[in-house]
C-alpha cells in the first residue's frame, strides 16, 4: 500500500493534452490545446540517459526521481495536479523537466510519451510509479472507484508501456553505445511497474486499487513474452507500506509501517534504488523485487493502516 497518494490529490480532473515549452535548464511540459511541440532538447541534457517517471513530483515518485538524478540521469518528472510540487523538484535537480497528463486520458497518454522520444535521444527508462487509492472492499465494489483505478493504476501505464516498447530505433530512447553514469549495461529500453506486496499478500480493503495492480503486474510478464527487441526489459517493483497513505497520520505509519517480518520501517530509499538496479537490466526480463521487509510473505486479514489501529 505504498504507492497511492492521499485521498485529496489522487486524481487529476481535467483531461489535458501535453505540449512543451522549452525554459532551460529545466524543461516544463504543460497542458494546452494545440498540438504538442518538439524542440531540441537543452544542452544541459544532452547525451544523458532519461528516465520518466509517472507521479514523480510526490511522495515515492519523487523519491526516485531524486535517486535518478544523483546517479546522473535526466529526469522526466510526470504529474497530474501537482504542478508547483514538480516545478519545485525539478528546479533542486541537475537535469529536469516536467509533463502534464490527466491518466485517465489514455491518449494523451501515448502521445506525450511520442512527444517526449522525439525530443529525448537517449530515453531508456520507463517508471509507472502514479496511482490512484481509494476506498472499496470485497463487500461492495464502488464502480466509480473501480473505473479510476482500472484506468489510470493499469490500462494507461499499460498504454504507455507500449507505446514505449514499440517506438522504433531511431525514434528516441535507449541508444546502443550510451552507458548509464553507473558503468556500462545491456542497451535496450527498460519500464519498471511499480505493484503491490499486496500481490502476494491480499486484503479485502482497496479491493478496486487491489484488482488494478494485479491487473498491471500481469502485464510485467506477457510483456516481456510480446517484446520485439531481446535487449529490452519489463520489471515489477512491489513495495510494501513505505509511507503514510490514506487518512493515516505519521504516528500511525510508525506502527504499520513495521509490520512486516523484520519488524522494521522500509523506506522509499530502498525502492528508488532497486529501480535503479533494475535500470541496468542485468535481471531477465519479467521479473518482479519485493521491497517490503517480507511483509508479503505474511497472511494479514486487513490493510495494516487498519490493523494498526485495531491494536
């Protein structure tokens, strides 16, 4: 339950359709009505591997985006409603930009994701950390709830990951001879899902954002089954409870954040840097990490937010 934001900034209402404004060194990519722009990429990224990563401007998305830039790469900060809260990431990192989607909007989606491989010659890592959290259990799906979630938690990311895996070769992303910062690693394009201990370990509550990760992590294998390229790759990450989500308060998270099987805090730290781990694609494709403390590997009744305050 690591992922989801808090109830009041979980969707963004307006469908909108991307475009770009060039403001270097930071790039923003803002909602408008005409067509989306392609201008040269800035100097100031010129050559350095690219990351998108959706949801970046919050809580676990900004958590990597943050891991991503200090390893040296540029980064593609996604956001829904959070404009300022990007503006402001992006302008504390060496190398950024910012885009505007409305995910439920599944073609804007791919469009901006078009957008961005004719501006970014060395894209090579695709992140689907947004998601939507919202109430519903296994007693009585909401089909509102059920709708938000399938959409923006699966079909979209989905969407994109196509998108992006099928771009042609020279259509921007993953060049042959562009090692990451880090050393050198296979070429190829990589799209990390960000899942759900829960996969593993499931409760009747979020049953909704429950079914839509479930739904996505389904996608990390067949995939990989339908990729073109053999140096491309499809990752799942599953955190387990890294943060506060929902209504919790931060005392609460103190409590449910260790339930787990070492009984310890997990921390988006942990998570970012797995993503960049996976980054090098040196695991075969298909392949999901737990970054949880073994808390998938429990039977729990409830989501913990509610198991912590039933002690």
């Amino acid at each position: 339950m690591a992922t989801p934001k808090s109830p009041a900034h979980s969707r963004a209402q307006t469908p909108l359709r991307p475009a770009l404004l060039a403001l270097p060194p930071v790039l923003c990519f803002h909602p408008a009505m005409s067509e989306p722009a392609t201008p040269s990429p800035p100097a100031a990224h010129s050559g350095l591997p690219a990351v998108l990563i959706t949801g970046g401007a919050k809580r676990i998305g900004a958590e990597i985006a943050r891991a991503y830039a200090a390893a040296g790469w540029h980064v593609v900060i996604h956001y829904g409603q959070s404009r300022d809260a990007a503006e402001a990431l992006a302008a504390t990192l060496p190398s950024a930009q910012c885009v505007a989607c409305d995910l439920m909007d599944g073609n804007a989606a791919v469009a901006m994701v078009q957008t961005l491989a004719a501006t970014l010659p060395n894209w090579r890592v695709l992140v689907n950390s947004a998601a939507v959290f919202r109430f519903d259990s296994a007693r009585a799906i909401d089909p509102a709830v059920f709708s938000e979630a399938i959409t923006v938690n699966a079909e979209t990311p989905t969407r994109m990951a196509q998108a992006f895996l099928t771009l042609p070769a020279n259509g921007g992303g993953a060049a042959p001879e562009a090692p990451t910062p880090e050393g050198p690693t296979a070429s190829g394009r990589r799209v990390i899902a960000i899942l759900d201990m829960k996969l593993n370990n499931p409760n009747p509550d979020f049953f909704s954002y429950t079914m839509s990760k479930h739904a996505l992590a389904a996608t990390v294998k067949t995939l990989t089954m339908g990729l073109a390229r053999p140096a491309d790759r499809v990752y799942g990450l599953a955190p387990g409870a890294l943060l506060p989500s929902f209504d919790q308060r931060e005392e609460e998270h103190e409590t449910s954040g260790r339930m787990n099987l070492l009984h310890r805090l997990t921390t988006p730290t942990e998570l970012a840097e797995a993503a960049l781990f996976l980054s090098h694609g040196w695991l075969a494709s298909g392949e999901t990490l737990f970054i949880d403390s073994g808390q998938h590997l429990l039977a729990q009744p409830r989501d913990v937010l509610y198991l912590a305050r039933a002690e």
